[in-house]
C-alpha cells in the first residue's frame, strides 16, 4: 500500500478531518497526521488527551468487506502498533500486550488507542477513518496510561515512530486482505491481555461478569459467567478485576 501523508500542527480532531478529504476524493493509503489536537476523540465519545509530542494519525482505508468485518480493523491495527513499537523497546525488558478490543499495553499500562470509524453509502462502507494514538514522548496525566520515553528516557522522532507504525499496517492489512481474519486473531491473541481473568464488560443497557475467554471468529470478546453460560460480545468497556 503506498501512503500520502499531509501532517498539520494543530486539529480539533484528524477523524474529521481525513473524513472530509476522503469524501473529496483522497484514496486508501491517505494519512491525516497532526501535531496536537484540541478535541481529540476516544472510543464511547471519551476525550482523547493530545498534547504535542505524541503520534496522532487518521489513516483511510477501503476495504472490500462488510459493514461488521471492519472491526477486525482494530485488530489488525493493533499488531501493526504492537510491531512497530518493538523497535523502540528494549528487548525482554517490558511486557507488551493487547488489551480487547484495541488498546497497546506496555507493562499493564495504556501506550495506545485504536478508533475505527466507518463511512457508509446505501449501507456499505465507503471508506474507514482508522485513529491511532500513540504515545511517544509524553505521557498523559491519566491512570495507568506509559509512552515510549518512559521505557528508557530517551526522546523518539516521532515521523520514524509514524513510519514504522505505516509501514507494519501495509503489513498486517495486505494479510488480512489476503487471508482473512483467522491469522489475525491467532497473532492477536498470542499476545491478549487477561485471558482466563475476570472481568466486568459494562454494556449501554446492563453489566456482565465472568471470564475472559478470547476472541470469536468475529473479534467479539467471548465471556464465561459463573454458570458456564457464554456470551460473545461485540463492544463494551470492560474492567479486569
Ligand atoms: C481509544 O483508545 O479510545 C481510541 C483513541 C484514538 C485516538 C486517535 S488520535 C488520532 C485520531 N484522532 C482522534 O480524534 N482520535 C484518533
């Protein structure tokens, strides 16, 4: 996949932007990144903290797939961050994983989030406004969030760190493309976060408890209650005990 990137100082949030750039025309690989943002948006309409020395990027996509599919995004794009990052870790010295559905941990701490977004015309999607945010040079004053710097007091170009993260997405995306969504979810789940703990996933209309037992051929997270009931579950907010 070849990538355009248009990088801007200060935005109120890169999703929106790069959706309005798509809907002019820019095609798959068009890259949104921006220095700050002043209104920069998380999963569930939470506030996304985008002080300048971080990584903020709004990458398009147009996957041939299906409106429910496109939430294996997150997972792809996870890996992508995941990989990416290793080369800015010390090796063997912190313990990287993925938190469902989309987050980067690096020692049980947040380094970054995943919001996918789609746009639809007469119910397919048009296009996918895929956010990252990593941190890499500051650590936002929110619990049990880590960046880069962090891990070794060292500062990083943030460009080489976008790059990297681009270039693993290419990746991870052509292997998707190619060979679907169980490669994906093998690779992703070889490093879960939590599996086989216990959790409470806060949905809209009610709150479930029970057992963190992976990800179903979909990416839904798959729960088992005290009574041994599944349930496999699309998207909440979920807390580990
Ligand atoms: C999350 O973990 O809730 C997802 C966070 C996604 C943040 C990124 S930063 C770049 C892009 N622009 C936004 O407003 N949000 C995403």
């Amino acid at each position: 996949m070849k990538f355009t990137i248009k990088t801007v100082s200060l935005i109120d949030s890169t999703q929106d932007k790069a959706k309005e750039y798509a809907q002019k025309g820019e095609e798959e690989g068009f890259v949104l990144q921006a220095l700050e943002q002043s209104k920069g948006r998380g999963r569930h309409g939470k506030n996304w903290v985008s002080q300048k020395g971080n990584l903020y990027m709004s990458v398009i996509l147009k996957p041939e797939c299906l409106v429910d599919e496109s939430s294996q995004l997150a997972f792809v794009s996870a890996l992508a961050v995941s990989d990416a990052i290793e080369g800015f870790l010390p090796s063997g010295m912190v313990r990287k994983n993925l938190k469902w559905p989309n987050d980067v941990l690096v020692n049980n701490k947040k380094i970054a989030g995943i919001l996918i977004e789609n746009t639809l015309v007469r119910g397919r999607i048009e296009f996918v406004t895929l956010g990252i945010g990593l941190n890499v040079n500051v650590t936002p004053q929110i619990e049990k969030s880590v960046c880069l710097k962090d891990i070794l007091d060292v500062e990083h170009n943030i460009s080489e760190v976008r790059d990297s993260v681009l270039q693993c997405l290419a990746r991870f995306y052509n292997m998707w493309k190619r060979d679907g969504f169980s490669e994906i979810r093998t690779l992703w789940l070889k490093q879960a976060y939590g599996i086989g703990q216990n959790l409470t996933v806060s949905l809209s209309e009610n709150e479930i408890k029970g057992k963190f037992d992976g990800i179903d051929k979909n990416g839904w997270m798959i729960v088992t209650d005290k009574s041994g009931n599944q349930r496999n579950i699309k998207s909440g907010t979920i807390i580990f005990d």
